[in-house]
C-alpha cells in the first residue's frame, strides 16, 4: 500500500516508510478523536495525518513537526514535485542510505537498491538525521536529538539482503563473524549430529 500520496495546502507529497511505529495505535486513537479519516491500516497514515494536521509551512517541516510525535525504528522517505526527502529513526535501528544517480540522488533502505538501479551509494544518513534534496542540493537536519544509537543486530543476521552494506559493514561478512563468534562461545560436535 505504500507509497501514500496526499495532497496538502502546499502541494502533494507520496510517503513510504519502513519500521514500526511503536505508538501507532495511540497517535491513531488520537487523531481519529480529532477528525481523522483513516483508509488504511498501516502506520505511515499516522505520519500523513500528523502532517496535514501540522501548521509548518512547508512539507519538510511539517514532517519534522510529524515525527517528532513518533516513536519507533523506521526510516521514512518522502517525494514532492521539487524536493526528496528521507529521515531516520533517532535510535538508529532502522538504515537508510544516500545514493548518486547521474545527476539525481536516491535514498533507500539497504544499498543492494541502490546496486539494482546502477546508483552509487554516498553515505549512510546518521539516526535522527533528516535530509532534503532539492535541484540545489542537499541540507541535512536532526529535528530531534537523537539519543544513543542502538542498531538493530536482526538487520544484519535477518532482514538485509547479504549483498547489501549496512552502517559501512557488508552484511555476508557480519554474517560470518557472527557464526564464527556463535561457534567460539557454543562449540559442537558436527559429527555427533550426523
């Protein structure tokens, strides 16, 4: 169902994310209480309504304003008529990487996208790090002081495609020490098991 497109005072914006909101069903309750008309039960609708419901100016801060409501791990990307917008999670669990195409750029959450679209990846977007691309170039902000990081270890042993490179470490490679670390601290006989 992703992205979600809406139409705001200042012009349409489609949003997609990846992670989960933890207060999801709160923000919803509230907002609902409120006016609100879900379509849909995934929680990118929330950031969308927390925008619409935003008296910021413009998209990128209305989206600041937004998820500093949100709690959870996740990366959001947002894309308008001028201007790409990607931000993660202050805690960092989530990845979200920065990409060059050409002249253009490209954000997504594992650099294996970037591969499939013949991109370059740049850098890996700090947590808590918001950043908005226009035909100007790139700003970076962090709306929201971001605590301690605290990346999610399943993103390497589970969800990552291990082509990917996630906080600048290949994910087949982690994968191997970590097997190797697991094998260090719970030997086994392998011939036992046969």
């Amino acid at each position: 169902v992703q992205p979600l497109y809406a139409e705001f005072a200042m012009g349409g914006c489609a949003i997609a994310h990846n992670g989960n909101l933890t207060n999801a069903a709160a923000l919803r309750r509230a907002l609902t209480e409120r006016g609100s008309i879900f379509q849909s039960s995934s929680d990118t609708e929330a950031i969308v309504h927390l925008m619409a419901r935003g008296f910021q100016p413009n998209i990128p801060e209305r989206m600041k304003e937004a998820l500093r409501r949100v709690e959870g791990a996740f990366s959001v990307i947002a894309l308008t008529r001028t201007k790409l917008i990607g931000v993660r999670d202050p805690i960092g669990v989530r990845p979200l990487v920065l990409g060059r195409l050409g002249d253009g750029w490209a954000l997504a959450s594992e650099t294996c996208a970037l591969d499939i679209i013949g991109a370059r990846f740049v850098r890996d977007l700090k947590p808590g790090e918001m950043v908005v691309v226009t035909g100007k170039g790139i700003e970076s902000f962090f709306p929201v002081e971001p605590p301690q990081p605290r990346f999610c270890v399943v993103e390497y042993a589970y969800s990552a495609r291990s082509d990917s490179s996630v906080e600048a470490r290949n994910v087949y490679d982690v994968r191997k020490r970590i097997g190797a670390e697991l094998a260090l601290e719970s030997p086994v006989d392998a011939l036992s098991l046969l």
